[in-house]
C-alpha cells in the first residue's frame, strides 16, 4: 500500500483562519471527546478547538517539521496540522490503530503501534509517501516507542504483559522480549544509545534496561504511575510525569538519578518544555486542564481548561528534543 501526498484527503476545521504572526501557539488533542485545542500560550488561553478524529492521543512532526501529525487510534487515520497555525492540511486515511507514532533516527521507516490490536506496523517513508512493509502481531498492548540512534530498532513497551519488545526494522520481525515491571508505558533512550528508560505505570519507578544486555540495570524510584518523557533540552536530563502521584520528576540521565520534583496536579500525561527552556507545560488528563509550571521556582503559573482527557501536547516554540 502506498498513499502519495496527491491522494490525501484534504480537509477543513472549523472557525475563522488563524493568522500565526498574532501569536504563538500550543496544540493539545483532548481524546476524550474528539478534537484539538489551540492555546494562544501569550494569552494563556484556548483560542479555539475543532474534530479531528476518535480518539487522538498522541502527535509528533514528520523529519522536515513541515507538519504535525495527529494520530487518531479509533478513527485509523492520521492527520497532518500547520505546525504554526494548527490548521487541518490533509488526512491520511487507513493506518489501522495507531495509538503511538514515531520515526526512525534514519527517517526511512514510520511505525506505529496498535494498542487495541496487538501489533506494530513498519511503513517505508520516502519523505512523501507512507508505504506498508510489515505487520508484525505482538504480545498483548502494544504502547509507547522508541528507536535506537542507529535505526537497527524500535523498542516497544507491552503494556498488558509486563513486556519490552524489540522490532528488528531491517528483518522487519520482533527479535526479542524481556520481562519488566508492571504496566510498562512511556519508555525513553539515554542520549548515549546505552540505556532505556520505561515508566511502569504499575508501580512507582523508571525501570533502567541495558538492552543490549537484555537486563535490568536500576530502578529509579519517582512516584506512583510512572509514565511518560520528555527531554529538557539540555542533553542531559528528561522529565517523567507519574500520573498517580500527581508530580514530575527531573531525572538526570549520567547519574540515573531524580534530581529535582515538580507539581504535577490532575494525572499528569505528556508534557512540552518551551525553547526558553524556562516552563514545562503538562496535560492534566483528569481535570481537563493544560499546567503551565515555571522551571525556576517550582510552581504553577497557569491552568488552562480544556477538553476530555487531553492527552498529547505541542508547544510550537519547544525546547530541542534531546
């Protein structure tokens, strides 16, 4: 199967067209009940929200940061926003559940994983077209990616078998699985390509894989649903949201060890740094609300209502992804 550019649906939001030199903008997916939110962050506020799809819960740019991609598990289509403006630009239809998106390092191959359907598909990308390669089935609920540096892998955390998994993208089969902690979800590379990071969302740790070992290496306690990463932008460290524990842990990535906490109120999920590197801005799924944390003094600056169970965050002005 292959879908140029030619052959995608273009569609339309609603609303006025938004002129991106007003301001500046972050893009979160309320999965709960369908649609995107967009968060004039000047302002603080939502400037308007539109359908998207069923159940969109996590977003990434394509390599050239031309778009940003919606992935919409229960509607099986993709949808490619202006990065700048959160405008509908086109839909890719037929990408069947995919929960949790991501390219390769190398940008040659896009995979998606299946939550519901128990598999990861390996597409071939060109940089225009999104081809079918393999649709490989794995142990029950596949949830969040990561790829080593080389482009050899891309590792699966398997959320319902207490699992990690990893896909051999040249052979296109699933090499290995190893045993981990409960509920494995967000999983993350140390920038050294030596170290996974997994949220157990089960417990209260970062679970620490040698994955060429095969083996545990350390469990770095942070806090009841351990879940999901995002780098600071310093090369150095990353944050976790726990989502049980309601708080954010700063973990430094040569020591593995938490150095610092934040608040994170309302089950904290995915979480954006701005470029100043100066705030981290969370979706608080339970309470329909995007946080707004100042790095400095530990606090919350700003709360900002949203929709059902927000899920995945943008800030168009991010921090670097490392």
């Amino acid at each position: 199967m292959s879908w140029p550019w030619k052959s995608l649906v273009v569609a339309f939001c609603f609303g006025f067209p938004f002129d991106s030199s007003q301001a500046r903008i972050a893009i979160v997916l309320n999965s709960g009940d369908e649609t995107v939110s967009i968060i004039d962050t000047k302002l603080g506020a939502v400037t308007r929200t539109f359908r998207v799809g069923k159940e969109p819960h996590h977003l990434m740019s394509t390599p050239d940061d031309a778009f940003l991609i919606v992935a919409n598990a229960v509607s099986n289509d993709l949808v490619f926003l202006d990065p700048a403006t959160g405008d509908i630009k086109r839909r890719l239809a037929r990408i069947s559940d995919p929960y949790q998106i991501g390219f390769s390092p190398d940008k040659k191959y896009f995979v998606t994983a299946s939550l519901r359907l128990d598999r990861c598909d390996i597409y071939s990308y060109s940089g225009s077209d999104f081809k079918l390669l393999k649709r490989i089935a794995t142990p029950k609920a596949p949830s969040h990616l990561i790829f080593d540096q080389e482009s050899k892998y891309v590792f699966v955390t398997l959320q319902d078998t207490n699992q990690l998994g990893a896909i051999d993208l040249a052979r296109q089969e699933l090499a290995w699985t190893v045993p981990i902690g409960k509920q494995p979800s967000g999983i993350w590379m140390t920038p050294d390509n030596k170290y996974l990071l997994i949220g157990i969302l089960g417990e209260d740790y970062v679970e620490v894989i040698d994955w060429r070992a095969r083996k545990r290496v350390k469990k770095i306690v942070t806090g009841a649903g351990a879940h999901n990463f995002i780098p600071a932008g310093d090369g150095r460290h990353v944050f976790l949201s726990n989502r049980t524990a309601n708080k954010i842990s700063k973990i430094d990535q040569q020591t593995l060890t938490v150095v610092d906490e934040l608040p994170g109120p309302g089950g904290p999920d995915c979480m954006d740094v701005t470029a100043d590197g100066k705030q981290l801005w969370m979706t608080s799924r339970w309470i329909r609300k995007v946080t707004v944390v100042d790095l400095a003094s530990k606090k919350i600056v700003k709360q900002i209502p949203v929709g059902k169970s927000p899920h995945g965050i943008y800030l168009r002005d991010h921090a670097p992804r490392r």
